[in-house]
C-alpha cells in the first residue's frame, strides 16, 4: 500500500518546506503538496519537522575488550538507534592479528546479519597491514566496505607511520576513506605508567593521562601523513580545541580533512571525573570528555560548519560488573559510552533548541554529510524523490527528561542522566514502514545490510 506523510516540514541541509511525501515499496515516490488518492495510507505530521533518517558512523556492539564484551550487541543496540530516529548505522568490523580482513568481514556479517532493527554497515579497521591484507582492499571495498579506520593508539591497535602511508595510498586507488583514531599511544602509555607507579588508581588519572595535546599531536601527524599520501582522511571523535587547531591547520595547509566529532565532547565535561565514589568510571572513554572551554570550541565549529559529522562512538558497558573492573586500577576500566539512542535528541537539544546550529545544520551533520561521505548517498541521508523512505517525523515541542530507566539501550546508566531535553522522534519509518513510534520500537529483524559505494570527498565540490 502507498504511503502520505502529509504536512509536515521537511528539513534538508539548504532549506525547511512543508509538502507532502509519498512512498511507494519504502522509496519516496513523490514530494509535492496533494497526492492524497483513495489507496493510500495517510500519516499526518502537522506540526513536525521531517528529517532524513539518523545516520550513525560510529558504533561498536558487540564488541569484546579485554575480558568483557560490549553490553549492546546488533540487536538490542540497533532497537535503541530506531527509537532516538537512527535509522542506519555503520558499525567497526576489525581485524584480528594476523588474521585477513576477508575474515573479519564475515564475523561482523554473522554478528549483525538477521537480527539487526536498522539498517548498517561495516567500516574496516586495520591493525596488521602487509602485502597480503594490502590485496584484499579491492574486494572488500566491492562488498560494500569503502571506509577503513586505523588507530594511532592502543599498543594492540596502532600501526605504524608508514603502515598508515600505504593505507592511505591503497584506500585512495578505490576512492575509499581511512579514519583514524588520533591520539599519541606512546606518550599516553607512559603517562598511564606513571600514574599507576604512584598509585593514582581513580578514574580521574583516564583523563589526565590523556590529555588534548596528544590528541592534536596525532591529528597533526596523521593529517601530514594524509598530505604526502594525497587522499582525503576522515579524524574520528575530535574530541578538543587543541585537536580542532590541529585539523584547523591542516585545512589551511591544503589537506582534505573531514572532521567527526560526538555528542559527549559537545555536552559533558571533565569535571565529571571527579565525581565521588566511582561515579567517574561511567564517562570513562578514549578519547576522554575535555574542559568546559573545549565544548565552547566545538560548538563554534560546529555552528561554522568545521565539523562534517557528529556520531557517537557508542561503545556501552555497564556500570555494575562491567566498569567495576577498573575499580582498583582505571587502566582496567573498560572505555566507552552508550549514546547511540540520544545522540539526536542531544544535539537537537543543546544545538538546535539552544540557538547554536540551525536545523538544517542538524540535519547536514546527522545525515547528508555522513551518507555522502561513507558512500550511501543518495540511497539514504535525504528526504528526495528515488531515496530510501527514512524518514524522522519530529516532534520540536515535546520535552522530557533522559533516564537510565527509560531508554531503549540495554546498559544500566546514562552519562546524560537527569539532563533536560527538548525535541523528540514521534514515528520513524524505514524505508516506509513505521519502525518506532513515541521511543517504542514496532520493528525487528529487518535491518538491511547497506552495500556503500566509491566515497564522496564532498569538500571539493563545495
Ligand atoms: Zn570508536
């Protein structure tokens, strides 16, 4: 049956119209007012903005660290992305030492195929790179993986300099993009050393031995490294000011730099390492939320259009039993945030609402950027004729209250417990059928695998 989402205003990164949006076999049909026929199932947005479904490049479910793995898996974690209005995700396959990324791909498939409520995709994160890994880019860009992701820490993670340069060279060839995880391991090891040697234990000394300039060292480093390579690079979770000048300078010099950040940098700050008891280990994560005068810099790049793309490095442990393994020693704690529910109603709260970015700002750095950028575009990351049938139908007015108690994800706490919100997913439709409606999710099962294209390196057309 055909679907009329009628009169609501559609928001895309330009402008905001109100239309009317006609789907047929989960794809926008038609946008135009009217349409209205006697075959057709009508859903009535008056009142409500309608934004291209939430895309959200960086998640981690099921995924082990250390002793422990993730808390949200593909299945409960892709039911909360539905809820907040994240339709399609892209989750981190990553390679084991000395094991091919052929392999890695089919363990991310068997861990996501089938049980999936939204629609993902799979990001190749390279740990151990050599001849034989460098010939499997081709076949594992054809199977639908165009972006790849390297770590310049974690001594179980990082590669080396020249390993990165080839990286780049050997994504570039299939119009791919790399991704890195800039912070300097070496220097943070140490510090991390040092600390435990004095027996500083808490989870404050995370964040101390972590600190911004090692972020905007390595972004630095990295950004070179993408210069003499001569492909465009993607920084994940830029998470500072001094990481922000870094890419910055970067820009200046000539480099193509895509810039993402999260919504944790935006709204926490690290005062909340400080918390009592062990309070401090729930916002434990790498890198670790910055000083209240980082936010203000990020939100001003972020307004000045600086940032391409927020998603949320949803990486969820629970407190109790998962966190607490740290509890002597905040080396052990695992690291990472749940957010992949929030992330919308976060940045349309603290961003939109709070007059520091426009909606359809909002909407360039949830959706279309991320969509072009990853090679999903146009299939997903715009309300137009032809594309999937994502569609958020948005609640501006509604406003609540974030608890541990009602959310979707299945982790027990927040960081963002007790936080005022504004603004709110009323009904999102994946490709045309109503998926979650008021937070509850209706849908199952039926994530499709998205198969994603040459990259759109969309800075040099803009
Ligand atoms: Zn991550």
């Amino acid at each position: 049956m055909k679907k009329l989402i009628k009169n609501g205003t559609i928001v895309t990164p330009s402008l905001s119209y109100q239309s009317n949006i006609l789907i047929e076999n989960g794809i926008i049909a038609a946008i135009q007012p009217g349409l209205e026929t006697s075959d057709t199932e009508i859903y009535d947005a008056r009142g409500c903005r309608l934004f291209p479904g939430f895309i959200d490049a960086h998640t981690h479910l099921d995924m082990a660290m250390g002793p422990t793995v993730t808390a949200d898996d593909f299945r409960t974690g892709t039911r909360a992305a539905l809820a907040g209005g994240t339709t399609s995700i892209i989750d981190f396959a990553t390679q084991d030492k000395g094991d091919t990324l052929t392999h890695a791909l089919g363990k991310w498939h068997r861990k996501a195929d089938g049980i999936s409520a939204c629609d993902y995709g799979f990001h190749m994160a390279i740990i151990d790179w050599n001849p034989e890994i460098c010939n499997e880019i081709q076949s594992i860009a054809d199977a639908g993986v165009t972006s790849f992701k390297v770590y310049l820490a974690y001594d179980n993670l990082h590669v080396s300099d020249s390993a990165i340069y080839e990286i780049l060279r050997r994504v570039g060839q299939v119009h791919g993009i790399v991704g890195a995880h800039c912070e300097n391991g070496d220097i943070i090891s140490k510090l991390i050393d040092t600390n435990l040697r004095r027996n500083n234990t808490q989870p404050c000394f995370h964040a101390q031995s972590r600190p911004d300039l090692a972020e905007a060292e390595a972004i630095s480093r990295f950004t070179y490294i993408a210069q003499m390579a001569e492909v465009p690079v993607n920084i994940v979770h830029l998470s500072s000011e001094a990481g922000l000048m870094a890419a910055k300078s970067a820009r200046q010099r000539g480099a193509d730099i895509y810039i993402e950040s999260c919504p944790q940098y935006f709204i926490l700050d690290d005062s909340c390492y400080y918390l009592p008891g062990f309070e401090g280990a729930k916002f434990v994560c790498s890198p670790p939320v910055r000083s209240k005068h980082s936010q203000t810099a990020l939100w001003n790049a972020l307004s000045a259009g600086s940032i391409d793309t927020i998603s949320t490095d949803h990486c969820s442990f629970n407190w109790k039993g998962q966190k607490e393994l740290g509890r002597n020693d905040f080396s052990q704690i695992p690291n990472g945030l749940p957010g992949i529910e929030h992330r919308p109603v976060l940045l349309y709260t603290y961003g939109v609402a709070a007059g520091r970015i426009s909606e359809n700002q909002f909407v360039a750095s949830l959706s279309e950027n991320t969509a072009r950028l990853f090679g999903m575009f146009p299939q997903k990351g715009q309300i137009a004729v032809g594309s999937d049938a994502d569609i958020v139908v948005w609640n501006p007015s509604c406003q609540g209250t974030l608890t541990a108690q009602n959310q979707v994800q299945n982790v027990d706490y927040t960081p963002y417990e007790g936080l005022k919100i504004q603004g709110g997913a009323k009904a999102v439709f994946l490709r045309g059928e109503l998926a979650a409606e008021n937070g509850k999710v209706l849908f199952e099962n039926q994530g499709k695998y998205i198969h994603r294209h040459s990259c759109d390196y969309y800075h040099k057309n803009s």
